[in-house]
C-alpha cells in the first residue's frame, strides 16, 4: 500500500527522507518559476488593457457632464415654471449660467472645464442661449445642445414646447 513519499521514513531508511527533500525543493522551485509567470502574464494583460480602461473613463466623463447639462437643462425649466418667471441658461465654451431674466440673478452657475476637464458645449442655431418662459416652453423654437469629449459627442434637443428630449 502507498502512503506517499514519505512512507520509508519510519522504517530509518534514508532514502525515503532525501527522497521527500527533493520532492519538496522540486515543489518550491515549480510554485516560484509558475509565480514569475503569472506575473509575467498580468503584466502585459495590464499594458494591453491599460488604453482600453483611459477611453472607458473619458467615456464615463463624456456621459456625465452631459447627463449633469441635461440635469440642469430640467432644473432651468422647472424654475421658471415654479417661479413664474422667465429663466435663461447662457452657455459657454466649457460653462453654463442659468440666470433669471428680470432680476438678473444667476440662480447657478457651473464650470464643467473643472470637473470634466476635456468637455465642451454648443448649443445649435442660438448665441443667446435657451430662455424657458414662465409656462416651461422654450423661447425661439428647438435648440439641440452638443456635449463633445475626447471620445465622441452626446446631443440632447430642448423643443419648443419646452421638453428636454433624449440623450443621444
């Protein structure tokens, strides 16, 4: 009957210990080349995936600084349906106002260049921005707002009925 390597070692033969010696080096020197390996393999999954990750965190940036815009889009026209009152939202390159029109309060302002460094805005066919009047609707027909990244563009249509639509 086997019981392993070790089974001579009762018996005072030697052999049966320098046996079990070298099975336990040899055991050692195996776990330690296959460690090197594994870290060799890791190391280069690392640097083939390493591009990959970068595109999907400035992806991630891209959706939330325009998810936040789109937020904020709500926000204005909420306000001026609350308030009563007319609301416009002045953008810039990389920053938006929302301000409100009679008394000329900036009711927020937010800086996208801070936490979405590579982001940009435009807003189609309007130098003046997107005006919500006191029922909610948007003043001067639809305007599509552009949020351009490194990675792409995500586009959402203020109507002029006043509804925000989709995230595109």
């Amino acid at each position: 009957r086997w019981a392993g390597p070790w089974h001579n070692l009762d018996k005072g033969n030697n052999s049966g210990r320098i046996h079990a010696l070298m099975l336990i080096q040899t055991v050692k020197s195996a776990t330690l080349g296959n460690l090197f390996a594994v870290i060799m393999i890791v190391g280069i999954e690392a640097v083939v995936a390493a591009p990959r990750i970068s595109d999907t965190l400035k992806d991630y940036r891209l959706n939330s600084a325009a998810t936040e815009v789109g937020q904020d889009s709500h926000r204005a026209r909420f306000m001026a349906i609350k308030e009563k009152r007319t609301i416009r939202v002045d953008f810039d390159h990389a920053s938006y106002r929302i301000i409100r029109v009679v008394t000329g309060e900036v009711a927020l302002t937010r800086h996208l260049s801070r936490e979405y460094p590579e982001i940009s805005l435009v807003v189609s066919e309007s130098s003046e921005g997107i005006v919500f009047n006191r029922t909610g609707t948007a003043e001067g027909g639809t305007k599509e707002i552009e949020i351009s990244g490194p990675t792409g563009k995500r586009r959402f249509t203020i109507l002029a009925t006043g509804l925000i639509g989709g995230l595109s």
